[in-house]
C-alpha cells in the first residue's frame, strides 16, 4: 500500500482545472434502465461504463447528451481531495485511474434524494410504476 506521504507527494503533482460549465453527462443501465445524471466539475477522464446503483447492472454513457433535462445531476466528476483519495491507499487500480488524469465521482452534497415523480428512465423501459417507486427509494438511500 503507498505511504501517504507518497500519496501526497504525487497528488501535489495533479493540475487540477475546472471543467467548462454545464457538462453533464447520463449514463443509462442496461438492466432497469435508471438514468443516472452527472456533472464535471473538473477536467479529466471519465468512463464509458458504470456500475449502476439501483440493480448492480451495467450503466452506459450518453456521451455528453443530457437525456433527462428536467432532473438535477445527482453526481459529480472531480479530481477528488487528498482526504477523499486517501480511502483509496489500497486500491492500486483507483489511484492510477486518478494519477492519468480520471476523475472521481461522487454524491452531490444537499442532493435532496430522488422522489418517485423524479425517477428518470431511458424511453425504452418497461418498468412498472412499482418497480419505479422501488428504484427511488433506493437510489435515495444511497
Ligand atoms: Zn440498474
């Protein structure tokens, strides 16, 4: 595991730059088909695929096309802080992914949760308005 004065000498090294506003990504599951919105805070690397959080499936960027306008971007993307990086210590594939220029996502602070109404689906869905209560609740749990 890095030392962490290793670990804060290397992030002392990262260029942290904001990101230009209003990049806003989604990312849909190709399980249950939860949009999930997002932001960059920063500039860097972000992946194509997402683990999602309502079901566990597999989670695919939009590519920068906001598929639900009407909802708030519950996630942003940043260069995480050294505070935040050093839960990572362990996890070697983390700390690369952050050191080539990745970006960490992270939970909105004051996201205020995600009401049943607010549950964002991609167009092909056929979920039930049941299972869309039950994906609400859980996404605001998260
Ligand atoms: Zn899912």
């Amino acid at each position: 595991m890095i030392s962490e004065r290793e670990l804060a000498r290397r992030y002392a090294s990262i260029e942290i730059r904001n990101s230009e506003p209003n990049r806003v990504n989604t990312y849909t599951c190709d399980r249950c088909k939860y949009v999930l919105k997002t932001i960059d805070r920063h500039e860097g690397v972000t992946p194509m695929s997402l683990t999602c959080d309502c079901c566990g499936g597999t989670s695919i960027s939009s590519f920068y096309q906001d598929k639900c306008p009407d909802k708030e971007p519950e996630k942003e993307w940043v260069v995480p802080t050294l505070e935040e990086l050093k839960k990572y210590r362990a996890n070697p594939a983390m700390l690369d992914h952050i050191f080539n220029g990745g970006l960490y996502l992270r939970k909105i602070k004051g996201w205020p949760g995600l009401p049943a109404s607010m549950v964002c689906m991609d167009e092909v869905s056929e979920v039930t308005p049941e299972q869309y209560e039950a994906i609400a609740s859980r996404i605001s749990r998260k």
